[in-house]
C-alpha cells in the first residue's frame, strides 16, 4: 500500500525518534504492554504502510483503530510530533482505499447517517416527554442553542432535563424542535472526510436557518467538534456557563452534599481544549464538598475508552476500571464527571465497586434544588 504523502506530514512522521515517552501514559498500552499498541508502534506501522514494506491486514488495521485519540500522546512527546494528526491522517488514508475503518465500526458509522445518531432512534423533542416539560424554559428568538447531544438525549433523559433547567437559570437559549442531529464528531475521529464534510454541512445549514451564532454543548465530543471544524457559530460548554455563574454569586444553593469528592477530566474538554480550572472552581465553591485529585488528572487524564468501546471493549473496561478504582483509592466517594460518554463507561463498569459515578449537572441540580436525591441513575 504505497503512498504520497504530503510534506507536512512526512516531517512530521520523520521528526518521531522513536524514543518510547509516549508509551508511559498511552492508554492501551498500559494495559496490552505491546509495542504495536502505543503511539511509538503505530506511526512505525504508519510508515511501513506508507511505503509499502507492509500490507493493511486485519492485525494492523486493529492496532490503528484502538487508538482513541486521546491526544495524551501529543503531551508527552518531547520533540511536540503531532501524533494525533499523523493517526488521523492515516484513518484517512485507509477509508479513501475502502480498507478502514473496522467493520464494527462502519455498522455504527451507517447507523448514525442514516438515522441522525448512533442509537437508532431519532428523538422528535416536540412530541417527546423531555420537550413538553422543558419547552416552556426555551426562547425560540434566542441566537443561542443549547446542543443536548444524542447520547445524553438518548440515553440519560432525566438528566437532559436537568441540564436545561440549570441553564435556563443563567442564559436565554433555543432548542431544535427536532432531536440533535449528531455532530458527527465520531465519524470525524474515524478519518471519514466525505461522510462528516456532508454531516458537517447539514448541520450548518440548520443552524443558519433558525439564526444561531452561538452553542452551548452539553458533550465534549460535540463541543471539540464545532469548535474545531465547523466555521460561522461560537462554541461553549455548560461548564463554562455554571462556572460564571458561580463566579458572580449566581448561583442559588438549596442543599448541601457533605461528601468527598474526586473529578475526571473528559479528554474533548481536557487535552482538546484545555478547559480544566472551570470544573474545579464549580466543586471547590460548593459546601461541604472535599474535593480531592486523581493522581491522574487535567491533562494525564486516562481516557475513559468511550470512543473505542466498539468493538475494543475489553480495553474500554480496563481504561475505566482504572480511573474507578483510583478514585477509590484516594478516598472518593462520588466520581464527577461532565461528559456523557465517561459517565456511561464508568457507569457501565462500576456494579460492584464502592463508589458513586454521577455527571456533573446531577450535582448541581441537588444543589439548587431541583433534584431531591443523587444519583438520578442508580446503578444495579
């Protein structure tokens, strides 16, 4: 599978020494302890693909699609190679040659254009019990939309609910009336140009016909993916909205949690944009929070494996059974987090263990009183 590849990014490949520091806190590694499935082992099979010593086999195409594109590996290398874009350049490359991505993965692909999300159930929020009892707080001439996200809408609506009135407390916003079409941020990590360029299109003509400018994301995945790819609306995460407000004594508090308390950093607001201080200020101000560290935090965040679970579950389990677990080791009681897809992993996972996975918004709403107890998901 020989390939021109454009001079930009054989520098790139060229200036890796191989030097092995980015397999200290490489995910996958850390638990396969196998070359091939770290960054070191991948742009070394990027390069014999490229220059055609090697053929894509099935082995190979698992290693380079069990990278989650965490981006931790771009913060650990010292010579600041950008491995994630080499990774992703070479996704590219095997879907333009019909070789990638793994069939598991083009399934859920299929899935989310033919339907508008990876569920299979595209919500219409203006006959569904999440619209009838949030519409009233929505403003249908507001240039700003609150962007719930399929997995949240989906998945979670109870705290769907929640995050909407929260919001309304603090700003003016629209919703679709229609469920969120994905953001196609999962296709766009898969290296599926044509596929998320039309998604991406889609969408940005529905934003421009209902008038919007600006989005408030509820999911990581979303927010990194407007922010970074799509042009014509500024990009915000709830986050930054409840921690201004927290800033500016906004922020009615009802009820009180006297617990211990640990966060995890999503890797879509961490090491993709750098939004760390906006969590910990909201925890750090609520009485009777003891808020503690991860030993792995802010950007040494271990991915929760979201974005690889299918079909690598296993890896998924490990990647979050660890954060689980650390978590209880430094005396957590509750594992925050703020994004829906390390909130259903760790949720998944977590039957059995003494500790409790709840999203950021659940917190909050017990706060102000909406909610009268935590978690609003109890696990089995």
């Amino acid at each position: 599978m020989e390939v021109e590849i454009p001079k930009d990014m054989e520098d790139q490949i060229l200036k890796c020494s191989h030097c092995g520091f980015c397999r200290v806190l490489c995910p996958t590694f850390e638990f396969t302890k196998n070359e091939s499935y770290n960054t070191r082992g991948r742009v070394m099979i990027a390069k014999a693909l490229f220059s055609g010593e090697i053929e894509p086999t099935n082995s190979i195409l698992q290693r380079i699609y069990s990278c989650s594109l965490c981006k931790i590996c771009d913060l650990t290398c010292p010579a600041k190679v950008d491995l994630n874009k080499i990774l992703k350049y070479f996704r590219v490359v095997l879907s333009e040659k019909g070789l990638g991505p793994l069939e598991e993965q083009k399934q859920l692909t299929n899935t989310i254009l033919e339907n508008g999300n990876a569920y299979a159930k595209p919500i219409e929020y203006s006959s569904s019990p999440i619209f009838h009892e949030i519409s009233d707080l929505t403003k249908e001439d507001s240039d700003t939309l609150f962007y719930m996200g399929c997995m949240q809408s989906n998945y979670y609506p109870e705290i769907a609910k929640l995050e909407v009135k929260l919001l309304s407390k603090f700003e003016d916003f629209n919703m679709l009336k229609k469920s969120d079409h994905c953001c196609a941020g999962y296709v766009n990590l898969l290296g599926m140009p044509k596929e998320f360029e039309d998604m991406k299109s889609e969408n940005e003509k529905l934003f421009e016909s209902v008038g919007i400018k600006r989005i408030i994301t509820a999911c990581p995945t979303c927010y990194s993916t407007f922010k970074d790819n799509y042009s014509g609306f500024e990009t915000i995460h709830s986050l930054e909205i409840f921690k201004d407000a927290i800033d500016n004594k906004r922020f009615e508090i009802n009820n009180r949690l006297n617990a211990t308390v640990t966060y995890h950093d999503p890797c879509h607001i961490g090491r993709y944009a750098n939004i760390y201080d906006a969590p910990r200020i909201i925890l750090e101000n609520l009485p009777g929070i003891r808020f503690i560290e991860l030993d792995r935090s802010k950007e040494r965040s271990r991915c929760c494996g979201g974005v690889i679970r299918l079909p690598f579950f296993e890896f998924r389990d490990k990647m979050s059974e660890a954060t689980l677990q650390e978590a209880i080791d430094i005396g957590a009681e509750y594992l925050v987090t703020a994004c829906p897809q390390c909130f259903y992993n760790f949720s998944t996972i977590a039957v059995g263990y003494d500790i409790k996975v709840i999203d950021i918004n659940e917190l909050l709403g017990y706060y102000t009183g909406i909610v009268e107890s935590i978690p609003l998901y109890a696990l089995d």
